[in-house]
C-alpha cells in the first residue's frame, strides 16, 4: 500500500518536475546556452501569482498564463538585449552572463519583496482525492494537469507548426537552418522567451504547495539540471521522461531513507546512467 502511494506521489511530482525542466532544455536545445537564471524565472513566475493572488485574488492557476505572458516578453527583451550580443562568444562567456542575470533578479527581488517567506491560501490546498486506497493531493493533481497540458501543446508546437519546425532545425543545425530561409535569430529568440514563459508558468503552478522567497529557484535548479542531462540535454521527451523517473525515484527512496536523504538515491541513478549513456537516456540525437 504504501509503495502504491508513493509511486502515485512520484508520477504527480515527476510531472512538476518536468513543466519545471522543459523550458532549461528548450533553450539549450536550440541556442546550446545553458541558463543558470532558469530558476529565477521560476522564481518571478511565482512572485507574480502571488501578487495576482493578494491584489486581485486570482487563483495562482489562473495567473500561470499571466505569468507566462509577462516572462514571455521579458526573456525576449533579455535575449535581444543581453544574451545575443554574447551568443558567438565563448561557453564561459555564456555562463558569467547567466550567473549574473541570476544574482540580478535574485537581488532585485530581495529589494523589491524582502527575505520574508510568502504563500498563498486557497480552497484546495489541503485537500485529497481517494482513489481506491490511494490519495491524490489536490495541488499536485492540478500541478500535473498543467504539466500534461503544457507537454501535449509544446509537442504540438515543435511538431505540427512551421515556426515549431523551424526551431528542431536550428536545434539540429544552424547553419542548415540558414541555408534554407530559416530566420534563425528570431527562432533563438523565441526559444529564449518560451524557456521564460514556461518556468514562470511553472512557478505559478506550485504557489498552492510551495513557499515563494528571492533564493526560491535555487532549490529547483538543481533538479532541473539533474532532469536535462538525465534526459539528454536538449531533449524535450527525454526530459519528461527523465522528470517522472526523478520524481519516482525520490518518492519511493523516502520509504527506505530519512527524508533528508531522499535525494540520495536520485544522484546515485544519475551517476550510474551517465556512466551506461554519457549522452544521457535519449541522447542529444534526438534533440526537441
């Protein structure tokens, strides 16, 4: 019984994981930036659900297309402004401009909302579904629900879409991609501001269960790194799958380990996979 509940557990919190992950893995996918401010992004995504949840008392689900919205236009702004003057330079080069950006919106958001813990209230939040002898939470049912929608209508996107098409070109090759007709500096763009949309959407999804704070997205980077390379860096399905396999994984370890250990079991399954498949479950062939 309790490995059913937990195993339950994981799949609902492998799916967070994976609306949480796509983005990081979109934008390196096309762009080979890995954004180390992805978890801020997260972070501003929950912000705002909390002020459209104190001001104008929207449901924090509701404001995950707000947010999503607003990061949506900010990541544009950042990319033209910042992230391309430095896309043809070096990796590392790539790397001090996302630090930065992180310790940016890390403090601008200190100054703006201070140190204090902030969450919200709603309805659901401690309510349960029983199915059988398993009980769904609420807030992470719902939370899946959003990160089902979101994989379907991203997959929808990549594959059925010409702008979608586009951008596996690019994230194929470049080059190609230029060759063809491809615009491909409003395509990185684009995959920029999507990789901020979603993680802001993100962030808004879990307000109902989590606690928003400036240095929030510094819990959640870690896991997202861990879900792309696990899944393949770049690779969106492998990082849905590599998410609910992490969200599993770190479920079923708390029956055998303290909580404080849960995330033993998880890095061990990664070190272990990357040294089977270096280029991680999938791998990067087949990116998006």
């Amino acid at each position: 019984m309790a490995l059913l509940q937990a195993l339950v557990n994981g799949v609902l919190v492998g799916g967070v994981y994976a609306l949480v992950s796509v983005g990081l893995t979109l934008v390196f996918g096309v762009m080979e930036i890995v954004n180390f401010a992805q978890g801020e992004f997260l972070m501003l995504g929950m912000y705002i659900a909390y002020l459209g949840f104190v001001g104008f008392h929207l449901d924090p689900l509701v404001s995950a297309l707000l947010a999503f919205g607003l990061l949506f236009g900010l990541g544009m702004a950042i990319e033209a402004g910042l992230v391309r003057p430095v896309l043809k330079g070096s990796q590392l080069g790539h790397i001090f401009l996302t630090v930065g950006l992180s310790v940016a919106l890390q403090n601008g958001a200190l100054a703006l909302f201070g140190g204090d813990f902030r969450a919200v209230q709603t309805p659901y939040q401690v309510s349960a579904l029983a199915l059988g002898p398993v009980r769904l939470s609420v807030p992470y049912l719902l939370a899946f629900g959003w990160a089902g929608a979101v994989s379907a209508a991203l997959h929808l996107f990549l594959t059925r879409t010409g702008f979608g098409r586009a951008m596996r070109a690019v994230a194929a090759n470049s080059t190609a991609a230029t060759l063809c007709g491809v615009n491909v500096a409003r395509v990185r763009m684009v995959a920029f501001a999507l990789g901020c949309g979603l993680a802001g959407l993100a962030g808004a999804v879990i307000l109902p269960y989590a606690y928003v704070f400036p240095t929030v997205g510094f819990q959640y980077i870690v896991i997202m790194f861990t879900v792309v390379v696990l899944g393949g860096l770049g690779n969106v399905n492998g990082a849905i799958a590599a998410a609910l396999l992490v969200g599993v994984v770190q479920s079923v370890s708390t029956l055998f380990f303290p909580t404080v250990l849960e995330n033993l079991l998880v890095f061990t399954l990664f070190v272990l996979v990357l040294s089977i498949r270096p280029a991680g479950l999938l791998g990067r062939a087949h990116a998006l």
